[in-house]
C-alpha cells in the first residue's frame, strides 16, 4: 500500500512538473510574441516620423516634382492645353514624379509631356499675395485664357509663339533636360522656375510682341519681357514660405533683375 501511495506520489510530482514547464513555455511564448510587436510598433512608428518629417522639409514645388499628376488633373490639362509633337512620344507612364519609359537609365531624359504637366500643376499652385500687374486673374487662370495648345518642338533653335495661332512651340531639349525635376538646380542654378517663366513669356505673345528687336523698349509696354520679369519678382516675394527654400527664391529674383538690365532698350 506504501508502495502504490509512494508511486502515486511520483507520478503526481512528475506531472506536476511537466504541467510547469508547459506553463512557463507558454508564458514565453506569449512574452516574445508582445515584446516583437513592440518593436515592429516601434519600428513603424520612427518610419512614420521619418516619413512626416521629410513631408514638412519638402517644399510645396519639390513635392508636386517628386510627384505624378492625377488623372483628373491629366484630364483638364489636355482638355485646356492639348499637346502635340513633332516626334514619336513613348507610351505614357508615371511613377514618382518620372515616366519609367523615359527613365530605364541614368543617362535617359525627361518625359517632355510629364515636365508641361507639372509646370502646369506649379502654375495652378501659385497664389501670390499681390495682384499681378498685366492681369486681375492669377498666372494660370491667365494662362488658360491666352493658350490653346502646346506644341513640342523638335526642330526649332529657340521655343516660340504663336504659329499655328494661341499655340506654344516648347523646345524638346529644354522639356527633356533631366533638370526640370527641380524646381532650381543647385548646382547650376536652371530648373523648372525658368521653364514656367518662359512659357508666360511666350504666351504674352498672343497680345504683344518684342518692340525693339528680340527685346523691348521698357517695362511700361507690359510686353512679354516685362511680364517675365515681374512674374520672377513675384515668384522671389509674393508667394508663402513654404513653396520654395531661400536659395530658390534669391536665384528667382537674380535672374529676374538680369532680365531688366539686358532685355530693354532703354534701360539705363
Ligand atoms: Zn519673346
């Protein structure tokens, strides 16, 4: 009988124990489990922030390059600025800001329908604080009102106004130049600003065209030169803070200054 009591009392030690160590497992189990999800949390939370922060240091204009236009915004583009080319365009595309047609090597250029697009798309984001001097409306209101077209030229020296009538020539180099991703190059100081610049200036065209050779007499005529250089002055102080970084705004007004010295006759 001691025996059976003393073999009993074994067999419940036993499982006694092996009921512990299943505990004790489980206990871990659900530990490790609760301390991984904490770090992934973790991990997603410091991802987020990174991903936050980057947002507010990125300029308005850096976003909107680093970006693809929306298809509603496609959709009104090519109904108020149909574009047309001289060359076989590749299949359009966008991803990132950039058509991978276009971009399979470093070497490959820019996608020129995707740069109008997003000049366009900075044109309709630019809200400055004072009226403009040539118009009531804003540059893209404006815009849309002289333009019919956009034409991308493979063939021409220079882009031009307004051959077939309300239609701009742009310049295949100059939509294609890889530098049209930023809205001003660090390195070389061009970019989109200029790009944007020069398709206000040829859409003043439509009204006024050069009156003392390829430059103007004065910036009272409002002629294209002139529109250039208030539409850079605007740009450089008229706008918030927070489309453009220091550098972008004092190349803007310096290039626009450059303007008023070289291009009127009777600038002194
Ligand atoms: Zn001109």
């Amino acid at each position: 009988m001691n025996q059976i009591n003393k073999k009993m009392k074994i067999t419940v030690l036993v499982i006694s124990c092996i009921i512990f160590i299943i505990i004790g497992l489980i206990i871990s189990l659900i530990y490790n489990q609760n301390s991984q999800k904490t770090k992934i949390s973790l991990q997603t939370l410091n991802t987020t922030k990174t991903v936050i922060q980057n947002q507010q240091n990125q300029t308005v204009f850096d976003t909107i390059l680093s970006t693809c236009p929306t298809q509603s915004e496609i959709k009104e583009f090519n109904n108020y600025f149909p574009i047309t080319s001289d060359i076989p365009l590749k299949d359009y595309k966008c991803s990132n800001g950039l058509n991978p047609n276009y971009s399979e090597n470093d070497s490959d250029n820019l996608d020129p329908r995707l740069t109008i697009y997003n000049s366009l798309r900075i044109m309709k984001a630019m809200h400055f604080r004072e009226k403009l001097p040539w118009t009531e409306k804003n540059t893209y209101d404006w815009f849309k009102e002289k333009i019919k077209g956009i034409n991308i030229n493979s063939k021409t020296n220079i882009s031009f106004c307004c051959n077939p009538k309300q239609i701009i020539n742009l310049k295949l180099d100059v939509l294609q130049n890889k530098d049209k991703k930023e809205w001003v190059k660090r390195q070389t100081g061009t970019g989109m600003m200029h790009l944007l610049l020069l398709e206000i200036h040829e859409a003043r065209h439509i009204d006024i065209l050069h009156t003392c050779g390829y430059k103007d007499h004065n910036l009272n005529e409002m002629g294209a030169w002139a529109v250039q250089y208030y539409l850079g002055q605007y740009i450089a102080t008229e706008l918030p803070n927070n489309c453009q970084n220091q550098y972008e705004r004092d190349i803007t007004l310096s290039s626009s200054e450059e303007i008023k010295k070289t291009r009127f006759c009777d600038y002194n």
